[in-house]
C-alpha cells in the first residue's frame, strides 16, 4: 500500500494485525510447594511499516490477557497480563547525516515472562506483582569519510510495578540514563572496527543492602571504554565481538567514595541465516544491572536463537520452527549487617546475592490457511538464588513449565506477513532504503547484489520456489 512519508517522500506502507486464542498448562515449583494452572488467553497484535527512500517509521504492539479456568491451591496469581509496544522513526537528514528515535515498553505479570523475554526482568521478587518497564532512545549518526562514521546515542529507561500482593512493592523500582559514543572505521570489504564510549547513571529505590533483605536507595554511575569489531564472512555469516572496561562506583555500604569496582566488559555474537534456517548466539560479561530491586554487579549472560522451516515446497514452505534458550548469572555484593544507624561510609564485612535464570522455549507453527495459523510450544524457567553467607540457612530454586496450544487469525497489507516470517527479518522492514544502499556501497557491493541483497528479497525467492 502506497502512501505519503513527508521526510522521505513517497512511501510503502503495510499494515498487520493478528488475533491470538490461546490454552495454557502451567506447572510450578516454588519454597511453598508446587501448584498447576489451566490457562485461556486472548492475544492482539499490530505492526505498522512505512518506509521510503529517506525515512522509515515502525509501530509494533501487542496485549494479553488470560484468566485460569482451575487453580491449584498454592497457585499464584492466576491470570496473564503481558503487554508491549516498539516504536521507531529513521530520518535521514543530509546526505552524510541520520537520525533515529525510538521508544518501547513492557507491562507482564509472572506469567506474562516467556522465554522471548529478556531475563534481566526475572529477579526472586517479582511473584505477585505485575512489573513494567519503559524506555526511550535517541541516535545520531554521521559519515565522516566513505569508510567511516560516528554515531551518538543517548538514553533513558525506568522499571517498576503497576500491581503488587504488597502496596510497598508498587511504584517505581529503578531509573537509568545512558550515553554513548562510537566510531567505526570499515578496515576491509567485510571488516569494521572502532572503539566505544559509554557512561550511565542508575538510581535504584528498593536495592538490596545486605544479607537480612534490607532494601534502600543506591546510586550506581558507570564509565566503559571498549573496542569493538564486525566482519561478514559472508552474506549469510556475520558476528561481532567488544572488549573493554567499566569503571563504577561502588555500593556506599560497602567502602569508601575513594574506591572504585574496575571490572572487564566483553560481549561476543555471531548469527547465520540460511534459506530455510537461522541462529543467533550472543555471550556478554559485564558490570551491569542485575535487576531493578537487585542492584549492579557481575554478569554473564548468554543466549542462543534457532529457527528453521523443515521442509520446503508448496504445502509445508510456511510452516516454521522456533527455539531459544536464555541464561543470567550475577552476583552483587551486599553488606552482611543492616547498614541502618551506621556512620556514611563505614566499611562493612561483605556478602554476597547470588541469581542463577535459565529459560528455554520452543513453538511449531503451521497455518490452515493464508492467514490462518495453529502454534504449539512450551515454556521452561528455572530461577536459582541465594545469599553468601545465608542468615536462613537454606535457600530453594523456583520451576515452572508452560505448554501452550493457540489459533491466530492475521490480516495485512501485504499478503508476505499472513504467514509466519523469519525472526531475523524483524529488524530491516523499516529501514530507509538509502541505508541499504550506503551500507552497500561502503561494503563494495551494489544494492540487491549478490553480496547484499536484503533479507526479504531472500524470502521471496524462498516462497517462489
């Protein structure tokens, strides 16, 4: 559908939207026992593309709600509210200039996490209430030779709760800003390097202070300097890899203002894109955020992303599977006496809190129809926590399964998005079409090439065959 995009010109807008019915199994395992519920939900999606030469403009959403038709005793609260929304608009402003800004949100209760989403959320004290999270960004990127650019990004994102089982634990959990800076200098035809420059302020409400779950206000402020790299190795391999430091201040309850946490951040990702199949591996370490009533402390993170079409030809080319593993191990250092009554900047004996997150899902959708699709798949969470030393004396990990049956009903513009795409298509619909041709470019290529065609012009040819 064509239509008009004033900062780009004429534009090619597509509209989607899908109906989901879903029935869930969900079983737990908790310290207080084991529980199982059985779940209906109804789910509701948009998606908005419009892009032309010099702009493109993305609006995704979607919401859920689910309410159990039988609880076990033990059960938590037993219904389902999940709720996102991506909103992005690149504009390139001359011919050497870009700019980009963009906004998402987040609004889940416990049985709103699935295995899609990030892990940083899923910290021990979210049971009984419904989290969110909002966020904002700014870009500017500049070419400053044909092999060259600089790019600024700045930031903000907050987290809190809208409902609780406990009034205390409504309200705003955490608020961050983060800066950036990076420049990046094409080294070869397929290889890029450059260094990048963050800083970050973080102001946490309800962080964890030590051992006896004292919670109280901390201010975190980071400084990283990294190296980083991207090659091609091909059109369907690419990776990238970063390596550097982050300076922090550290907790106030721990030591002085005169020290300071000096710890290594790297992050490494590789991705493969066949005709018929993908995966996306990523491993980071880093001095980061362990959750918005945690705090900052040491982290490792990893997470892995296949997909694939089993078979190809006319009667099974839309059907797709999906499979994704997510994995979070932090520990933040806490006081081991209540801070409370003491002297500001007394050093203090040190603990520590650490969370272990393991999430795991897979789903095989296959449509009835065009614009008719039926989706299998299961969720697996395990979530493993404790306090170093442990004034309890005994710390249990929580578990819990969710196997889900559901109907889609999917309208759209354009006939290509009534059967399921490949995920890592997601990311390029709204881009300016002079981006694709500048990147092509730069890389020796042309645009459409062989070493540049576009992820949907893959899948075309893929559903032609």
């Amino acid at each position: 559908m064509l239509g008009f995009f004033p900062a780009g010109g004429l534009a090619v807008t597509d509209a989607t939207a899908a109906v989901t019915v879903e029935q869930s199994a969900v079983t737990g395992i908790t310290p207080g026992g084991g529980y199982g519920i059985a779940l209906t939900s109804v789910d509701g999606a948009a998606r908005i593309v419009s892009r032309a030469s010099r702009a493109g403009f993305l609006l995704d959403i979607s919401g859920r709600y689910g309410r159990a038709l039988a609880a076990t005793q033990g059960a938590t609260t037993p219904q389902d509210i999940a709720g996102t929304a991506v909103t992005r608009l690149d504009v390139v402003t001359s011919p050497r200039t870009a700019f980009s800004i963009s906004a998402d949100a987040l609004l889940a209760s416990r049985l709103g996490l699935r295995a899609t989403n990030d892990l940083t959320a899923r910290d021990p004290f979210l049971q009984g209430r419904v989290i969110y999270t909002l966020g904002s960004r700014l870009g500017f990127s500049a070419s400053t030779s044909p092999r060259s650019y600089l790019r600024f990004e700045a930031g903000y994102t907050q987290a809190g709760a809208v409902a609780a089982d406990h009034p205390d634990a409504v309200g705003l959990d955490s608020h961050a800003v983060l800066g950036s800076a990076s420049f990046s200098w094409l080294a070869g035809r397929r290889f890029r390097l450059g260094p990048i420059v963050r800083a970050g302020f973080t102001h946490f409400e309800h962080a964890l202070l030590d051992v006896d779950l004292t919670r109280g206000p901390a201010d975190i402020t980071t400084v990283s300097a990294l190296g980083s790299t991207t090659f091609e190795i091909s059109r369907r391999i690419r990776g990238g890899a970063a390596l550097g430091l982050t300076v922090a201040s550290p907790p106030s309850f721990l030591q002085d203002e005169a020290s300071r946490v000096i710890a290594p951040d790297a992050r490494i990702d590789a991705r493969y894109a066949g005709r018929g199949y993908g995966v996306v591996g990523t491993y980071s370490f880093s001095y980061s955020s362990l959750g918005p009533r945690i705090g900052f402390g040491a982290q490792h993170a990893a997470g892995l992303e296949m997909w694939s079409r089993p078979r190809g030809g006319r009667e099974f080319r839309s059907v797709i599977a999906r499979g994704i593993l997510r994995f979070r191990h932090g520990e933040a250092p806490l006081a081991t006496q209540p801070r409370l009554g003491l002297p500001a900047g007394t050093p203090q004996p040190e603990g520590k809190f650490v969370t272990t997150a393991v999430a795991a899902g897979g789903s095989l959708g296959m449509p009835l129809t065009m614009g008719i699709l039926v989706t299998g798949g299961v969720d697996l969470e395990l979530i493993s926590t404790r306090f170093d030393p442990d004034p309890t004396g005994a710390s249990a990990p929580t578990f819990r399964t969710m196997v889900t049956v559901a109907i889609s009903a999917i309208g759209s513009t354009d006939p290509m998005r009534r059967v399921p795409r490949d995920p890592d298509l997601q990311d390029q619909d709204a881009r300016p079409a002079v981006l694709d041709e500048e990147e092509a470019r730069r890389a020796g290529g042309r645009p459409g090439g062989p070493e540049t065609k576009t992820g949907d012009e893959d899948e075309d040819a893929f559903y032609e065959e």
